[in-house]
C-alpha cells in the first residue's frame, strides 16, 4: 500500500470545486432510463450516451472523476479512445464500481446485504491494469418499522471495509457509501439517528479492519425526510442535521465527503450541498458523486440523438454543482442557465 498516492487520489478527488459524476449504472438500470426516453437499451446506444457525457467540453473544471461501470471501464469513445484514457486526458479520474449488487439479507424478511467479495482482490488488479484509480461499494439501509436492525448495520459495515481494505492494497482509493434510503414516511429525526448509528459501525470496521482514513472518501445519504412523510424540512435544517451526524461520527482524517443525491431533485441535491457548504469551514472537503441529480436533464435533453443538447445539459448541472462545492451557488444562477 503507497499511503501517499492513496491520499494524493482522495484529495484530487474532492478538489475545491469539483465533484464525481457517478456514470456506474448497471446494464439493468440504464434500461430503465432508457426506456424512459424510449431509447433501445443496447450496448451500442449505452456507449454513445456515455461518449456524449464524457466528451463534453469544460466538463471536467467541475469534474474530478468519474464513477464507471465494469461494461464501461473496457469501453472506447466513438474516435476509439479508451474511455479511461479519454478521461484522464481531460485530468478525470477513472473509477469502478465493484460491487455486485444489494441481494436480501439471510434471516431477514426486509433487509439487503450488498455482495461482491468474492474475487475481488483479482478484479481489482484488473481494474487498475485498466485505469481505474479509486472503486465504489455501496450499501443499502433501509428505514422500516423495527428496522434497520444492528445486524443489517454490522454485515454491510464489516463487508464495507473489507472491501476498502482490499481495495487499498490494490493501490485504488475505496468511496466507501453506506447509505440509508429515503423512501419511507420517516421523519427527518429518524434519518439522523438511523445514519449516526450507520456512521458508528462503519468507521468501527473501517478502524478495524486497518483502513487507511486518508486514503478514502465517504458517500453518505443526507440526514433528509423519507420522501413519504409529511413533513419536509427545509434546506438550512437539512444541512445543519447534515453537519451535526457527520461531525459526530467521522474521523477528520478523512479527506472528503462526496455526498449521494438519493431521489432529490436536481435543484435540492444542488442547494442542499451549497447550503452545507455556506455554514462554513468544514473539518473536510464537502462534494458531490451524483448520478441521477447529474445526469437526468442530459439524458432527456439527448434523447438518443442529439449529443448537443445533451452535452449542453450536462454541462450546466456540473457546473452548478460545482458552485455548490464551494458555497457559491444560487437560484439566480440556476435560472440564468
């Protein structure tokens, strides 16, 4: 393990003012997007629509990297470019997704485990062999009635840094991504506690488990509503209770926290970030690896057809987060777009 690379990749990769763009949808699930847009979901059309977003021009002043799907890592651009070549050219780091997927939890009804470990050491090998120099793992926590449990907490922590640990010895920097779902009727209070005893086992393990803190990035949810309750907090409390979890539960060794968007509009992944950012000097870099909240408008804007417009999308909603990495964000930039 070289400490001091892992740590240059972490903090390149929370650089002021740039943030992931997460392009690491399965095959299965840019169907769904496609089918959305009625665009066949096939391997072709899967690489002119990432051609259309990684060739956007100015892209990367707001991106620092991008999170690829395996699919993707081994694919070129339409002028034959391998795709990870044609990023780091751009000064964007290519990353992979890794795990295989949120699978039920054994002696649970409701509850997932996220899989992928077995094999792993040798994939990242590849992985590296082809470019790739920081990975993603994400577990799913779901909020219900009795759960989570500790159980779910402590099997998708342990698996976590496990993973991380792996990837380290493979010279890859690990985002490690609990994250706690808003799709229930939970209460904003419900989400803080949920994810502070979330953050509480996952940085055990990490500990543990001899996790280099320096070498890493945390994508965690936001402390926000489930997107069924009532009551909906605004922007200023959802990023004070944000700040509040976090500052209790990791370690300022970490360098960055590049936050998910988890089914937030565009905009309120965008302000939510900013309004945490305004609050003032953080312990750590505060960013963004979104994937829908980045990629949403330039896919309807494409449409299978007009890279142009898709590009012109795309390129706005980098920009704007971008903004937001540094507090600098408004709703008047936003409109004037």
């Amino acid at each position: 393990m070289n400490e001091k690379v892992l740590n240059a990749t972490a903090l390149a990769m929370v650089a002021d003012g740039r943030g992931l763009l997460a392009a690491d949808e399965s095959t299965g699930t840019i169907g769904k997007r496609f089918d959305s847009i009625k665009v066949e979901n096939t391997e072709a059309n899967r690489r002119a629509y990432r051609d259309m977003l990684f060739t956007t021009a100015g892209f990367e002043k707001h991106t620092s990297g991008v999170i690829l799907y395996e699919e993707t890592l081994f694919q070129s651009a339409l002028d034959g470019t391998p795709f990870a070549k044609l990023l780091a050219s751009k000064d964007v780091i290519p990353g992979i997704k890794v795990d295989t997927g949120a699978k039920p939890l054994p002696g649970s009804t409701s509850e997932m485990i996220t899989e992928g470990l077995d094999g792993l050491r040798e994939r990242l090998v590849k992985f590296h062999q082809a470019g790739a120099r920081f990975a993603k793992w994400r577990a799913v926590i779901t909020i219900g009635d009795g759960i989570p449990s500790d159980y779910c907490i402590h099997t998708n922590a342990h698996a976590l840094a496990r993973y991380a640990m792996l990837c380290q010895e493979a010279g890859i920097v690990p985002i490690v991504e609990p994250e706690v779902l808003m799709d229930a009727d939970n209460s904003l209070e419900v989400c803080e506690s949920v994810t502070d005893r979330t953050l509480e086992a996952v940085f055990h393990e990490l500990y543990q488990q001899r996790v280099l803190l320096e070498g890493m990035i945390l994508k965690p949810n936001m402390v926000i509503a489930g997107k069924k309750c009532s009551v909906q907090a605004d922007r200023k409390t959802v990023a004070a209770a944000t700040l509040r979890t976090l500052k209790r539960r990791v370690p300022s060794a970490v360098p960055g926290i590049a936050f998910l968007s988890g089914g937030q509009s565009d905009v309120d992944a965008t302000a939510h970030l900013d309004e945490m950012n305004k609050l003032g000097p953080s312990t750590w870099k505060l960013t963004f690896s979104y994937g829908r909240a980045l990629q949403a408008a330039a896919l309807k804007a494409w449409g299978g057809t007009d890279a142009d417009a898709g590009r012109k999308a795309h390129l706005h909603r980098a920009r704007m987060n971008g903004l937001a990495a540094m507090g600098q964000w408004s709703a008047e930039l936003e409109k004037a777009a």
